[in-house]
C-alpha cells in the first residue's frame, strides 16, 4: 500500500507524508534489533553515539595537549579542544546523566545548560583540587576533569539505559 501511494504522490511527497504520521504520532519507528543487555546497547552507535564521541573527545584533548609541546600545529587544536573540553563536556555529560529521555530537554535548553552547568561544575572541581596534596596544575586538572567527565558520561549510559529498557522492553531472540 506504501509503493501505491508513493508512487500517486512522488517520492517527495510520500516522504513528507510518512514525517507527518510520524509526528502526529501515527508511525512508530521500532529498531528491527534491539539490545538485549547494557553491553549490546553500549556497543550499538544509534543508541550511543554521544557516549562515543564524549569518549573520543576527552581522549583527543588529553591527547592533544600532551603532544602540543612537540609538534607546534598542534598548539591550534589543543585550544578549541580544550575550550570543549572545560566549557562544554562536564556540563554536558552532566545533563545526559540527569535528563536521559531525549524528549526532555530541547537541544538549544540542552546546549545552554551545558555551557552553564560547566561554568559551575569546572570551577567546584578547581576549589576541591587546591585542598589536595597536588594542588592546580595542569595534570591534575586534566585527570580531575577526565575522571569526572568519564565518570558522569558512565551514569548517563546507565540511567539511559534503564529508560530504554522501561520503555521499549526489548524481546530476546530466540
């Protein structure tokens, strides 16, 4: 029936149309192969992309900031990376762990609270790291927010995963 009435409408419209079902509510998208345990929904890019790129970030900072001395172009990139990496990843991987249904929070709110919960969260950390025995240096700094950013990035994936589990309640195969 869905060949039938592409082929009346065209390809274009048929495309628009199958939007608005699905935006009214009508269509329901369902993944063929859902995970079935955290470690399948871990490894599964569609439903993990921002743990991964999370992930790919903080390992890419460290990275960056660790071989900048050596190789000067570098230097350029350790600057924006490192701007995410204060202004941007903790706030975020923040508000994964505290919203973990997408419908939550717009992606213009999520981005705001982002930036704002970093500009709080970066500063608290800098505060506990200056009564430490390694004082505010730039290795302890970089671990504190590593460990911190990863830490909260492991929560998200958990709680959202246990959303997804409520929500869909995948079926073994069998």
């Amino acid at each position: 029936m869905l060949k039938i009435k592409a082929r009346k409408l065209g390809r274009r419209r048929a495309l628009l149309e199958l939007y608005r079902e699905y935006y009214d509510g009508k269509l329901r998208l369902v993944d063929p192969k859902p995970p079935i345990n955290i470690l399948d929904y871990t490894l599964s890019p569609a439903y993990t992309l921002w743990m991964w790129t999370i992930i790919l970030l903080v390992f890419s900072t460290l990275t960056t900031i660790w071989l900048s001395d050596t190789i000067w172009p570098l230097k350029y990139i350790r600057y924006v990376l490192g701007t995410i990496y204060t202004l941007f990843l903790p706030g975020y991987a923040t508000i994964e762990a505290l919203y973990p249904r997408e419908e939550d929070l717009k992606p213009l709110e999520k981005l705001a609270l982002s930036i704002g919960l970093s500009l709080a969260i970066v500063p608290l950390l800098g505060l506990i790291l200056n009564y430490t025995p390694w004082g505010i240096r730039l290795e302890p700094v970089l671990a504190t927010l590593a460990l911190y950013i990863t830490a909260t990035t492991i929560i998200a994936l958990y709680r959202k995963y246990n959303t997804y589990i409520t929500k869909e309640k995948p079926k073994p195969k069998t």
